[in-house]
C-alpha cells in the first residue's frame, strides 16, 4: 500500500521524475510475484509518461538478487561496475549514479562524475554517510566528500529515518516508505523536490505509510 500511495502521490503531483536510492528489495525472493508486483507499480508510472531512476543498495546488490526484471524503458537502472550520468534534457537535469555489485562496498563515491555546469546536477547514493549510525563499510563517505562535488541534490538511501542533512548542497535522506518494526516510529514516506528555473527551491517530506509505529 505504501508502493502504491507512492505512484499515485508521483501521478498525481505531475512529477517530473521518480528517484529511488537503493533497497528496493530486502534480499532475493522466493516467489517471483514480490518483482512483479513492483514492475506493475512502475509501470503505471510509464503509462503516466513519468520516468523513474534507481540505484541498487546492499539489500538488493547485484550478487544478490538472482533475477532481472522486466522494467519498462522509462526506468533505468544504474550500472554497479561504475558511476554512470543519466540526463533528463527537457528540464535539462543529469544524474549521477552506481548500484552496489555487492553488500559492502568501499572506495565507492570517489567514482562519480564531476559536475556539469548549466545543468542541475543530483547524485544518487546508497550509503552509510559517515557511520554515525553504525553502519559503516556502506560506501562510506563524509558530508564534505559529498560537497566537494558540486552537485545541487544529494538524494541518498540506506537509513530508513527521514533527514536532511544539509541544505546547501542539498543532501537528503527521505528514509523508507513504511516502518518495518516497531523500532521504526514516526511517520514515513518519500521527499518532494520543487525546482524553479533550474533551482531547488523546496524539499517537503510526504507521509506515505500505511501503517504507523507511535511508541
């Protein structure tokens, strides 16, 4: 229900795009119908001429996840074997992105591409940050590696709380679609990115979870 609240909140909104940082899956599944299902959602959203962006995280790597999907062309997978740029021209937006080959993964940011000047740059990244949540080995990196790239959005994934941990760049974790344990309080959903004239002017968090943790 939270895969779903997110694709009619991106319809809906007529979004330019959809980005998604990693850990779609939780590992590889038994039953081939837990893929299906979610190419069906992405589906709808090609159907509604919206295209979406994913890099893999550590829970669904490429040495983990045994099958490939049957996306539609609208969405476009990052490669793991390096950092790769993908462009949006008629908003004239490049991203920049690598899915994980495998669980840990270190020397990772390092790989991304520079800046393209002229054009919004946002970088998408599945990763530990700086560790201080006691993850670390998740492309490890510091807010000032981040920041020495010149990017003007960092949407990053692996922590499932919500954070914006800086604002000029703009990097941002939009934690996960729905809390998974009771550990997991508060609510959950995605972030919006209002941009203007090639400016990021707005970043609000939307609740999307179907069920929710209070205590």
């Amino acid at each position: 229900r939270a895969v779903e609240a997110l694709v009619r909140e991106t319809i809906e909104s007529k979004a330019a795009f959809l980005l998604i940082s990693g850990d779609v899956f939780d590992g590889d599944w038994r039953d081939v119908t837990t893929g299906l299902f979610f190419v069906r959602a992405m589906s709808e959203l090609h159907r509604a001429g919206i295209p979406a962006f994913i890099v893999k995280g550590n829970h669904d790597a490429e040495n983990v996840m045994s099958r490939d999907l049957p996306y539609p062309e609208t969405v476009r997978v990052f490669p793991s074997d390096r950092a790769a740029s993908m462009t949006i021209d008629p908003h004239r937006v490049i991203l920049h992105g690598r899915s994980f080959p495998k669980r840990l993964t270190e020397n990772f940011v390092a790989t991304y591409p520079v800046r393209r000047e002229g054009w919004l740059n946002i970088g998408l990244l599945h990763t530990s940050l700086d560790g201080r949540r006691g993850h670390e080995g998740y492309a490890p990196c510091t807010i000032e590696d981040l920041k020495r790239f010149g990017y003007d959005y960092w949407a990053l994934g692996h922590v499932h709380a919500a954070e914006i941990v800086s604002r000029d760049p703009w990097i941002v974790y939009p934690g996960n679609l729905q809390g998974r344990n009771i550990r997991e309080t508060g609510a959950k959903g995605a972030m919006r990115v209002v941009v203007d004239d090639g400016r990021i002017e707005e970043v609000t968090p939307i609740s999307l979870d179907s069920a929710r943790w209070a205590h």
